[in-house]
C-alpha cells in the first residue's frame, strides 16, 4: 500500500470534513470518498429491508449488496439515516466487508481524498497527509441543524446536540475502528472559521504534508 497521494480527512459528526473533503478533491483534481455514506446506506437498506440494526449478520448481507454509484441518494442524509450508519458502524463484520471497497478507492492511481472516522488510522494509515478536522459540539449541532433543516426536517438545535453528544460517544467509544486522530494527524478545529478560512487551512496542511514528504 503507497497511499502517498491519498489526503485522510476524519473526525465527529457535522465538522466540516465533508466541506473540506470535498474542497481538497476540487483543489488537486482527485476523486473524493464519502465514507459514511457507505454505513449511511447500510443502516438505511437494512431498515427498509425491516431488519434490525442490532443484527450484524443482516447488516453484513446488505453491506455486501452496496454499490457505490447507488450512494449519492438523498434517502442517505436525513437525521435517522446518520443514528442507523452508527448503529452498523459499530459491527467488526460490517466494517471488513466495506474495508476492500474504501482499500479500492484509495488505490486509485494519482491518489484520492477520503473522508471518515478511520480512514487515516485503518483504511490507509501509509497516507501522505492526515487531517483531523474537529469543532465544538455547539458549533456542529448549529451546522447540521441548518443542513437538515434546509432540506425540510422539522427538528430542534437541542434534539440535534443531543444526537451529536450520543453519536461522538458511540463512534468513540466502539471497540473496533473507534473514531479518533491517527498518531500523525494534523488537527484542525473549526470553530471559528469560515467554509473559505477551513478550506484554506486544509490547503496549507496538506502543502506541508508533501513538502515534508518530498525528496
Ligand atoms: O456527516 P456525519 O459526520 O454526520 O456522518 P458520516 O460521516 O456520514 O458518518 C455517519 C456515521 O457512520 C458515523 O457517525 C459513524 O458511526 C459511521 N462511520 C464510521 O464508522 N466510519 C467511517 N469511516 C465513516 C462513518
């Protein structure tokens, strides 16, 4: 595994990795993976399906029905589908089914950006610049409120900073894949920042990632 053109963007719920994810991707001309919403997919099918989501068998047989260009489906980012991709997210089974295909993407030649909980700790610990995007949990809660009321959710800022604090426990506290910064890792907080000023940061972390890397 080379991994020195795959940029990892991972960390909690609603801290603009996505944002920035995909900003990266545009700058540097590489295909972006929305890893969660391959579990977003998994929780949502597996309870169309009527199944359970405490059912790691069953998750496991819709995991391996997924097909990434069936991902890009607004069913996959409503507020239950990201409190059902937790509740998957947390089957060792599930998880190594979707290990392949995210190994796949990072593959990629010319390299790809990849945005997660795992992706610069277990899908590829080999790449050439981690970053680790974090925000406060009132900041997130605001975000994703606007997200999800924008596209027509009728829900509260408290219920949605409530989902926040039990998600960033789960996905921490899991015992396999738990969310947390690769030991070489850049954290990058955005609180306080604008889509143009995160975006930017980003930028000049990966920059001094491959600098770093260059002979
Ligand atoms: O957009 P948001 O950050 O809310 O969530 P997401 O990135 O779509 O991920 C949804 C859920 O999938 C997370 O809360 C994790 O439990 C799980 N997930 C994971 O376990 N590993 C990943 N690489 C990506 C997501």
């Amino acid at each position: 595994m080379s991994g020195a053109g795959v940029i990892t963007v991972d960390g909690p719920a609603a801290s603009g990795k996505g944002t920035i994810a995909a900003g990266l991707g545009r700058l540097y001309g590489l295909p972006v993976l929305d890893s969660g919403l391959l579990y977003r997919a998994v929780g949502v099918l597996l309870q169309q399906a009527g199944g359970d989501l405490g059912d790691e068998a069953a998750a496991v047989a819709v995991a391996r029905t997924l097909r990434p260009e069936a991902l890009d489906n607004d069913l996959f980012r409503t507020r239950g589908a990201g409190e059902a991709a937790s509740r998957v997210a947390v089957h060792p089974q599930v998880r190594q089914v979707l290990l392949t295909l995210q190994r796949d993407f990072a593959a990629q030649p010319g390299g790809a950006v990849l945005d997660g909980r795992d992706m610069g700790t277990v899908i590829c610990p080999t790449a050439g610049a981690k970053l680790y995007v974090t925000a406060r949990p009132e900041v997130r809660a605001e975000r994703r409120w606007r997200q999800l009321t924008g596209q027509g959710e009728a829900v509260s800022l408290e219920e949605i900073l409530a989902d926040i604090r039990v998600r960033d426990a789960r996905d921490s506290g899991r015992a396999t894949a738990p969310m947390a910064p690769a030991p070489d890792a850049v954290l990058l907080d955005t609180s306080e920042m604008t889509i143009d000023q995160a975006a930017d940061a980003a930028r000049r972390i990966v920059e001094a990632a491959r600098a770093r890397q260059a002979p």
